[in-house]
C-alpha cells in the first residue's frame, strides 16, 4: 500500500480510497500552523472524492480573518470568518458537513490580516 500525504506531510491516507469505501468516511485530522497571511493547500485532492470539514478549531496570535475554499474551484469557499485573540473559533460537529470542496479538488486554507493562524481541522473523505 502507497500512502499519500497533504502538502504539510501530515494525516497520510491510503492510495486507493476508491477500492474499500467503507475507509473513506474515516475521520482524519488536519494541524494547521500558519505564521502569516497566505492561501495554502492543506489537504491534497483524491481523484473524483471531496474533502468534507465535520469540525474545527481555530485560533490566533492577532486578529484576522480566515476562509476555506477548493483549491482549484475558488467561488467554492466559506466565506470569510473572522478571528479574535480573546475568542478561538470552534465549530462543533454536527449532523452535517460544515463545508466541503468540490470532488478531486484539495482544501485550501486563506488566511489574511492575522498573525500565528493555530488549530486543528477534523475532516472526512467522500
């Protein structure tokens, strides 16, 4: 078995998803450090599968804003949700995605204005 990893090299995934469906609602676990503004692909795309966030939690040195989106279908995002120091975001799991990128795109992350972006990202593979 080959294995595939995000750009940061973390939260390896079978190559192959597609042959044993029953893996691909596995939860996976993204860290996410970024130290400034930037949009970065956290989470590479599988070929026809979407990347689905079921929960988060965010926080930061200074204030700022952040924002997810398909890497390559860009209108396809959250918006964009700020961020304090005093207030982490958290988005609790729920019965539903919280968003989900377009099938064989990866997870970008676009962070602006803030400094020291920190948290984890737990996500599924459908």
């Amino acid at each position: 078995m080959t294995f595939v990893a995000n750009k940061a090299g973390t939260d390896p995934m079978p190559d192959g998803y597609g042959a044993k469906d029953q893996m691909l609602s596995k939860p996976l676990q993204l860290q996410i450090a970024i130290a400034s503004a930037s949009t970065s692909l956290q989470i590479a795309g599988v070929p026809g599968k979407k990347i689905c966030i079921r929960s988060l939690t965010l926080g930061v040195a200074t204030a700022g804003f952040v924002a997810f989106q398909s890497h390559t279908t860009t209108a396809k995002t959250t918006g964009t949700l700020p961020l304090s120091i005093s207030n982490p975001l958290v988005v609790p799991e729920g019965p539903n995605d919280w968003f989900e990128t377009v099938p064989g795109e990866g997870l970008d992350v676009v962070f602006t204005t803030g400094t020291n972006l920190n948290g984890t990202v737990n996500y599924t593979i459908v």
